[in-house]
C-alpha cells in the first residue's frame, strides 16, 4: 500500500470553480510535506511547503492545510484557470533513520479545467 | 537566472548498456536530487547530493549511482539497462539538503528510453 495516497485521481471542473485535492498519509516522522503541480512534459513546479507544526500556507490562488493529527493535508484551487489543468503531486519528506531523509510521492491527481 | 538544466533531453539506449545523465544546478543551490518518473509507477526519489556527498537514498538498486562535483553539478549512471529502466529521469536542485524546508526547483527531465 502506498504510503501517500491522493483523491481523487482525476477531476474535471468548470473554469472560474473552486476545487479541493486530497492527500492522506500514513509515514512517520516526516519533516515536511509539500505539493507541486506539474504540466504535462514538464518538470514539478513547488506550490507550498509546511512543515508538521504548520496548518495551513498559502501561494496566490493555491491554499495548503495540514492536519498532522489525521494525517491528511488538503490543497484548495480558488477561482481556478485553464491553465491550472495539471497534476498535482502531494509528496512527503520522510525521515529513514540514521540521519538520512527521503521523499515519498503520491501518484497525483490529474485536474482539468474546462471553459 | 538560469533554471536547472539537464543533458541530454532524450536518449535511447539497448539492454545491457549503460547511461551517464546530467544535471546542472542554479546558481548557489548546494543540493541536487534526482528522481524517476514513470506512468505506472510516478515519481520515485533516488538519490540526493550535497555538497559532493549522498545524503539520502531511496529504494533503487546499486545499478542506479551518482555523484557530484564541486562546482555542485550532478550525474546520474544506471549500468546494465533493464526495459523497465525507460523513464524520465529529473533532477531538482536546492539551497540546502532535502530535510529542510527549502524549495526544490527541478529541471525539464531526461527522456530514457530502453529498447
């Protein structure tokens, strides 16, 4: 089972909507957990980082929740764009034990915005 | 400033062969991680260096190497290609090492094909 899971796979909203990612985890310790969205043949692009004593970061449209005691954070698109259709990747930095890190990824949720 | 760039952009490689792909850095970032992307399987971490050094690794096999030179530019080698090792290989590069909250900026990717 993959220790970060996004919903939903794929979304089709109306330009102009808003729309909320979901991302749930289940790994521990982490330092960080962060979101990128990533257009098709491109690398990721970082939209927020918050660390686990942070709940919430914004970046312009984009608005991040983490909620360390559920495990689950959230990234809410406000007002959304055509050029918002992308994935969007929900990724955590895990901490693996003798001082070494490493990032796990979700599988992403895949957004279209239709006019 | 110049973003993260990577060599070469496609590549096209037999089983059994083996592959040097390249990363460069902005400007200043002392960490560079790299990472597959496959349809199946999404974005898996690998490696990252800092400052010449490994300081995370993730579940890849030892086919799967790197290093970094001291001007903070990174390779990637992966001997004895496999199909399955057909991806886009990216990298990101970073100010300081993945455990901390700083934001990655990844390069275009390197197409890898396998045949």
């Amino acid at each position: 089972k993959n220790q970060v899971e996004q919903s939903p796979q794929s979304l089709i909203i109306l330009e102009g909507k808003n729309c909320t990612l979901q991302c749930n985890y289940t790994v521990s310790p982490f330092s960080n957990l962060r979101w990128y969205k990533q257009d098709t043949g491109r690398g990721p692009v970082s939209l927020t980082i918050m660390t686990f004593s942070e709940n919430t970061k914004s970046n312009g449209r984009y608005t991040a929740t983490l909620d360390a005691d559920t495990k689950q954070s959230s990234l809410h698109i406000t007002a959304s764009q055509l050029s918002d259709s992308a994935s969007y990747i929900c990724v955590v930095s895990l901490y693996s034990g003798a001082g070494s890190y490493q990032l796990t990824f979700g599988k992403g949720t895949k957004l279209s915005v239709i006019p | 400033k110049a973003g993260v760039t990577q060599t070469p952009r496609y590549l096209i490689k037999t089983r059994g062969q083996q592959v040097t792909l390249s990363c460069s850095p902005i400007s200043g970032h002392r960490s560079v991680s790299w990472y597959q992307q496959t349809p199946g399987q999404g974005l898996q971490f690998l490696f990252e260096y800092f400052s010449e050094t490994q300081r995370n690794k993730g579940n890849f096999p030892g086919r799967f190497s790197g290093r970094q030179f001291s001007n903070s530019r990174s390779e990637m080698n992966v001997s004895t290609l496999e199909l399955g090792d057909s991806a886009l290989y990216l990298c990101a590069s970073s100010l300081v090492n993945l455990e901390h909250s700083s934001e990655q900026f990844f390069g275009p990717g390197t197409r890898l094909t396998v045949l």
